[in-house]
C-alpha cells in the first residue's frame, strides 16, 4: 500500500537487533519464567521434545519451539502457572562418533554443544525456565535413573534373559530394529548378524492391555498417532491350536502349537510352517545339512519386520507331516519357512492359502494348492475360485463340513468351542509389543548399577553407593565398549559377599533417558530422589507436548510404559505423561545443484525473478545453479538454513513469525527467502503502525466503530485459534486487524480507538514475536512488561454481526439471498425481500400468495 494519504511520518526503523537482547534481559531480571511450585493459579504444563546437543540448533528446532513458546506465553497472560522447561537429551551415539572421529572426549564434547545451543535457544527469546534445566548425561539426573531402574527391578517390572539381537560387527553393538535396513547396519552398512546375548529388558508387556485402552482417553492426541500406537501394540484375538505329528522324530515333542486368528478357515489348510528357530527345526538340523544350511540364511535377514514382509518367502519340507485336527486321516506337510517368526504367537503357523497372501504366494510356489473356504457374499460358491489373490475378507462357509453356510464370525466361534471342547485348543489373546531390550554396549549412556558376583549373581548396587558414574577417561583407539575393558573401574568388590565381582558394562538405552525427564522437570532439585510425588502428581499429566512425528511410537509408548511403572513404584500417581499431543511438520527447503552436479547452500545462491521466471546463480562465482526438488532440510543435499544467520540478519521475531506463519503447523513449512523477508515487512509494519497510533490525533468517530470491532473480532478469533494450535490462522488474523489499524489511521480515527486497537494488536502479536511487543508495549507508554500483561477481554457486544444474510426460497427451491439488519422485524424482511431484484426477476411479475419469514433462518415464497 503506498497511499500518501496515510498520516505520513518517519518513524525510525524497528532495530531488532539492539532490540532483542535489551529484553531477554529484561526477563531475565524480572525472573519471569521461573516457575514455582507453590502458586495459586491454574497449572499448565507446555513442554517440546527436548533437544540432542548435536552443536546447532536447526530450523526444526525454531519451528518445535516457537509453538511451544505461542502456548506457553499466551497461557501464561491468560492467568495460568505455566511450567515450560528446557533440557538435554545428552547420552547417546553421536559423542562417541565425534569422539572416534575427533579424539575429543565425549563428556566435553557434549557440554560444549549444550553451551553453544543454550545460548541459540536464549537468542530465540523463549519463556524457558532454565532454573529447571537438566541434561541427561548428568550424574545428577542418571543416579536417579539407577534408582528408578533397581526399584523397576525390585517390583518384578525388569527382567534378565538371553535374546536374539541384531549384532552390528563394525560398530560392537546390538541394533534396534528400527536401525536394521535391508539387513544392514543403519550407520555402518555392514552386513547385521544375529547373536545371543544376556540382556536386561523393561517388561513392558506386561503392561500391553493397559498401554492400549489407555489411548481411548488420549482425546488430545492425533488419531493417526494413536493408530500407530495401537497398531505396535497390535491386539489379537485368536487360539492356540496343537496338530500331532503323524511321524514324531525321536526326542521331540509329539506335535506342534500354532497361533491362528483365523480357525474359520481350518479347511483350507495347506500345510503347517514353522519358524527356523523353533525347537523342532533344532532337532532336526544336526542330522540335515541342507536344512542347516537354510536355517542359517534365513538367520541373515534380521528379526526387523520389514525385511521380512520384503524377502522372498522360501520354505524348507522337513518330511513331516501333521494330523488335520478335525480328520485324522488327513496329513499337511511341515515346512520350515522364512516368514514365521519365533518371537510371535507361538512360532508356528498352519498356512491358508485362500484367505492369506503369504501363504499363498508361499502354496504356489511349492505346489501347495489352495481350497477356497470362504465365499464373499457377491460370489457364487460354486464357481469361486483363488489363483493370485487371497480373499481376506468376510463370507459364507464353504467346503468346510459342519461349518458350510455359516459366517466367519460363526465359523470362528463354533471351530474355537469345538476344539477347546476336545482339549486341543485355546483361546488366546496375542500381543504384538515385545519386552523393551534397554542393555546397549556402549559407553556413553547410563551405566546400569548391576555387579556380576560369580557367587551371588547379579546384584544390585546399594542405593547408597549411587549413582554409578562413567570414567571420565576413556579410549576409543580399539572397537567395542570402553567400559568392558575399563579394569579399574569394572572390577569391584560384590556388595553381597565381598568377592571379586565386575560391573555390568553396559549402559542403557537413551530412550529411557527420555523416558522420564518430564517427571523430572516437576522438581529437577531434589538430591536424594528422582522426583517428588506432590509435584508429579501436581504438574502431570503434561498439557501440551509438541514434537515430531517420528516419535510417535516408542518414545511416546515408552513414557507411557515409564510413568505407570513410577506409579507402580510410588513415584507417581497418574499413569499417562502426555494428555495433549501435538506432532508438528517439518521444515523443507528448496535443493540447489551446481553445473558440476555439486548440492550448493541456499546462503550460497542469489536468486532471480523474471516474469515468474525464476533462476539462480553462485554469489561467489555468479555461475548458473540449477533449481531442484523441495526436500526436507538435511546436511547431505546441503538445503539447510542456520538460524543463527536468520538471527542476525532480520532478528529471532522474523524467524518465528515465518515458521508459524506460512503453513498448517501439522504440515511442512516451506522455507523461502522471500517468505521471511515478508515476515521481515510485517515486523516493520506493525512497528510503524503502532507508533502512528501512539501519536493518532484523528476525529472521525466512524472509524473508531469499524476499528474496535476488528481489534476485538481479531483477538476473539486468535484466542480461539491458539487454543487449537492454529498458528497460520492467528496470523491470518493479526494481519486483517493490521490493515483494519492502517485503514482507521487514514480515516482519522480517534487516539482512544487507536490506542485500544493497536495495543491489542500487540499483545496478540506477543506470544509469537515478544521482543517487538515489548518494544511497541512500551511505545504504546504501556507500564511494565506485555509478557507480565494479562491477556485483554473480548468484548462480546462488538462481534455481534450488525447484517445478516438470509437465502429465499419460491416455491421450496433457493432462488436468491436477500441482506437485512440483524435486529429486523418480520415486516422489514418481508419489504426487503419483495423489492429484491433477484427476487422479484423470479417472481415474473406474480405476487406470493404466502411470505413465511423464519427470523434469522430463511424466507419461504409460496406463489
Ligand atoms: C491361519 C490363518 C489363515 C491365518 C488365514 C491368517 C489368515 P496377527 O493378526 O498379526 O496376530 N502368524 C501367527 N504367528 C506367526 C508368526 N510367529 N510368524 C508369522 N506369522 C504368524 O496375525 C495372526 C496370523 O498371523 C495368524 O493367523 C497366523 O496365520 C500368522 F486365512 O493362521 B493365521
Ligand atoms: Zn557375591
């Protein structure tokens, strides 16, 4: 806009610069977000992912915990004790890498990288209250987690057992799953093996029922989120079916147990497989080589689910064959087979062709054949037939003896009562969830306080005795766990009987380090215990968490898992950590490319813009660049931002309104240069506007109306909006009351109208860029500090709409709108609505012989 008409001035330009430490400051004296436990008000717990202290904090940091902040600030000015911590999730592989590659120590690496990324986040202007700090690798915060972890083990809610692993050779240690692809270590590539170790585990699945009605409550939380939740936990309803063996070798069992949830579809067995570790594919292996060799092929894949939905499904026949439970006299061979996994159900499966796509790809493969046993309702059992495709949906019951003609469901329950009836079956309730493995051989991570005594076995460090600290000096020149060969700090005397004993050497897995940090925060001073039940009970349940999506699963179902074992163990007395979840999108960024095929850095390339034309060129050589893909930022295609120069050139307020700003906070933000310098304009805008208001001196009281009723629309809007994390929208709506400020200057409108607008315009602008409020706040000749201001009052009586719209109808079809005051009487709407032009175009000349005017809804012509 550049009509000269406006109340033209200079107003010095808004230097965020001087700006923005001046008032960090401020808050820092003022002590404005040190919480305190004993407050009057309201509770409200607002806490982001905290952070791993890679070094930098990077553009989804900004975004993660500009949200966090919009909710923490506005909470605040609306009269709540708001709890928003801060702290480090600082155990964890990277500091070993770092310290292999580097040779710098992983402990001073690690505090080096929270010094410098405490003071990024500091420049961001965050309501954090770092009196509450905590990093993880901390012995004042793991000693509690020893505690925690011998009191989890007292109650019986740990527990030690020999497990299959995936075995990373080059990096020594085992691999989550998750960190196996296509049987590969994640970091090292090399070729994963599976070995047997002694491990501790968390038994979470114990707790499996719990963890999966409890997300019916998680009203707050995304449903997709939940769904992935349960989907993990994965609840099955089925039965525990024996087959005898008709030939049993020697020394084995006489038959094997299979888990179905489908003994609907008894009929269509084909055969029966079982997993290459289950006890019978042991038994057989030392006397066939060819089955030996196979077993150990399919060991090669991996335990990760993934590989194994991929892998091509082979089987080996074992010669065996097994006894149909309802006709003796019919046989199904045994296979070993590559998809049946041990630690599922009971590690054997009868396989249905028909009704199973696996089965069937495995049945045409080896010739199996296939008996259809379940027609689709639209199907004619007599022709229906299966070639490719498995049905596995619902039907009718065919070639299935007495179950013919019956439903599935009928099916299901009449096989499983028969069967239980005749002792050869089981109702069964599977889960899914496996125990949580927690024992990594690792050095950096919270060393598990356990000593193997060869007398006594494992025992647990005395309480008193904690926390067991990590040696501070350590070597990475060989592979392995430094910790394992750390003699002077390994071997120690057994607390029980006072022999030679050695320490566990492995530390635990970071996610419990995550686990519980939200406990923590609730009273992070206390020496002698992990938390303080009041304060838990008081804080807890956290009332909005923001993060990423990739936590959706096991960090989330761990804290889940971590807070009813503190309820067990005392320490807490509600179970779910989390009552609102929000998971917010990403931050992408376009890819740059040179001639040579090189990634180049945006800070790099200067862009053009012709007639929507758009190019791109090398600053420093003014070479060419070729514009590619948007893609996630990430170091490798080198399209990432570093806050700290946003910071500098145009200040942190920029920066967070552009992250909040330009797309649904749920969905990837796209970070453009011109987007931010937009974001730029706007903080020099309300700026401007806002000293113009300060010094208004207008007289037309018309304009005061339209601008109070916009001030008072906008922050009625942005409440509403906040409230639901729609921070796209309250800018959406910050922007209209802006233009409605500018617009009503022009027009003249009063100092008290304009003094009204342009201070709420800034405490709603507050929560997002509080440095520039603070600075107008002051402008405005506001006392104190707007983030010390209570949110103001909407004044209900403005919002309401002065016209209203209301369709007509002639003869029961909609032929026109007609516009009325909204406090018109029936007789007004009836005048309006006959001199309508639309409607009277309609009429043709003819005159109703009814109105029925329904106030407020619509107006009915009968002609
Ligand atoms: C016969 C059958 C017929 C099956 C049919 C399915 C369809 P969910 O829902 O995940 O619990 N299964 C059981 N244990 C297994 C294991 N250890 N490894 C691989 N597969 C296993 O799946 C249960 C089904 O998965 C079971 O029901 C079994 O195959 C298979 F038309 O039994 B079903
Ligand atoms: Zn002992």
């Amino acid at each position: 806009m550049t009509s000269t008409s406006a109340p033209d001035r200079q107003i010095e330009r808004y230097n965020a610069k001087d700006s923005e430490p001046r008032w960090q400051q401020a808050w820092t004296q003022a002590r404005l977000f040190e919480t305190k436990n004993d407050d009057g008000r309201p509770k409200y717990y607002v806490l982001e992912m905290f952070p791993y202290p890679s070094g930098r904090i990077h553009v989804g940091h900004v975004r993660n915990y500009a949200m966090g902040d919009v909710v923490a600030r506005y909470k605040r000015a609306r009269g709540f004790n708001v709890l928003h911590p801060m702290g480090w999730d600082a155990f964890g592989l990277p500091a070993e890498n770092a310290a292999m590659e580097r040779k710098v120590n992983p402990r001073e690496w690690t505090y080096a990288n929270i010094a410098s990324m405490r003071t990024q986040l500091q420049s961001m202007g965050l309501s954090l209250d770092w009196s509450r700090e905590i990093a993880t690798c901390d012995s004042d915060y793991y000693k509690h987690q020893q505690r925690l972890f011998l009191e989890f083990l007292d109650k019986g809610l740990v527990s030690r057992r020999t497990a299959k692993v995936n075995w990373d050779p080059v990096d020594h240690t085992v691999l989550a799953n998750e960190q196996v692809i296509d049987g590969r270590g994640w970091r090292s590539g090399a070729l994963v093996e599976q070995r047997e170790l002694t491990q501790w585990f968390f038994r979470i699945s114990d707790f499996a029922d719990e963890l999966l009605t409890g997300l019916d409550g998680l009203e707050r939380w995304p449903e997709k989120v939940r769904l992935m939740q349960r989907n993990w936990i994965g609840r099955s309803e089925g039965l525990e079916l024996r087959f005898a063996l008709a030939n049993p070798p020697a020394g084995t069992e006489d038959g094997v147990t299979v888990f179905t949830t489908r003994p609907d579809t008894l009929f269509g067995a084909r055969f029966l497989a079982i997993a290459a570790d289950h006890p019978l594919a042991a038994a057989l292996a030392p006397s066939r080589p060819e089955l030996q060799a196979f077993i150990e092929e399919c060991r090669r894949i991996g335990t990760a689910q993934a590989a194994i939905d991929t892998a091509e499904k082979l089987g080996f026949d074992t010669g065996l064959k097994v006894r149909h439970p309802f006709d003796p006299s019919w046989e199904l061979p045994v296979y070993v087979a590559n998809f049946v996994l041990m630690e599922y159900g009971t590690g054997a499966v009868f396989g249905c062709p028909a009704h199973d796509q696996r089965d069937l790809d495995f049945s045409n493969k080896y010739g199996l054949g296939n008996t259809p046993v379940v027609c689709p309702e639209d199907q004619d059992p007599a022709t229906f037939t299966i070639t490719d495709t498995a049905y596995d949906g619902d039907g009718r019951m065919i070639n299935s003896c007495f179950l013919d003609g019956m439903t599935t469901d009928a099916a299901f329950k009449a096989t499983a009562d028969r069967l239980e009836g005749e002792g050869v079956a089981k109702r069964k309730i599977q889960f899914r969830l496996r125990d949580w493995g927690v024992s990594r051989q690792r050095y950096w991570g919270c060393p598990i306080p356990i000593i193997h005594c060869e007398s006594c076995g494992p025992v647990p460090v005395p309480v008193a005795d904690l926390p067991v600290k990590l040696p501070d000096e350590v070597s990475f020149d060989v592979p392995g766990n430094p910790l394992e060969r750390d003699a002077a700090w390994r071997n120690v005397p057994c607390p029980r009987c006072g022999a030679a004993a050695r320490r566990e050497s492995d530390t635990m897995d970071t996610f419990v380090d995550s686990s519980w940090y939200y406990a923590r925060f609730t009273a992070p001073w206390l020496q002698d215990a992990p938390t303080d039940r009041g304060a838990v009970d008081h804080w807890l349940a956290v009332d909005q968490y923001i993060g990423g999506i990739e936590h959706a699963i096991l960090h989330l179902l761990y804290s889940r898992f971590f807070m009813r074992a503190m309820r067990e163990t005392g320490w807490a007395g509600v179970s779910e950590p989390f009552a609102g979840l929000f998971t917010q999108g990403m931050v992408v960024h376009e890819t740059y490319k040179d001639a040579a095929g090189a990634w180049v850095l945006p800070a790099e390339v200067r862009l053009e813009n012709e007639g929507g034309n758009r190019r791109a060129f090398h600053i420093g050589t003014g070479a060419e660049i070729s514009i590619g893909s948007i893609e996630k930022m990430s170091k490798s295609k080198k399209n990432v931002v570093d806050p700290d120069d946003i910071i500098a050139s145009y200040g942190a307020d920029t920066a967070r309104w552009f992250v909040l700003s330009d797309s649904p906070p749920e969905r990837d933000v796209i970070w453009t240069e011109e987007g931010v310098q937009g974001a730029h304009r706007f903080v020099q805008r309300v700026w401007r506007l806002v000293n113009l208001a300060a010094v208004s001196n207008g007289q037309t009281q018309s304009a005061d109306a339209a601008l109070r009723k916009a001030a008072h629309k906008a922050l009625a809007s942005v409440e509403e909006d906040i409230e639901r994390l729609r921070f796209n929208r309250c800018v959406a709506h910050i922007y209209t009351l802006a233009n409605a400020l500018d617009e009503a200057l022009r027009a003249g409108a009063t100092r008290g109208a304009a003094d009204e607008a342009a201070g709420i315009l800034v405490q709603l602008i507050a929560p997002m860029m509080p440095h520039l409020a603070e600075e107008c706040w002051q402008a405005l000749g506001r006392k104190g500090l707007v983030a010390e201001a209570s949110w103001p009052d909407v004044e209900r009586a403005l919002l309401v709409e002065d016209e209203i719209t209301l369709p007509v109808q002639i003869n029961g079809k909609k032929r026109a709108d007609v516009t009325v005051p909204a406090g018109a009487d029936k007789a007004a709407v009836e005048a309006a609505t006959l001199a309508d032009e639309v409607v009277q175009k309609a009429l043709e000349g003819r005159t109703p012989k009814k109105v029925i005017v329904v106030p407020g809804r619509i107006i009915n012509l009968v002609v």
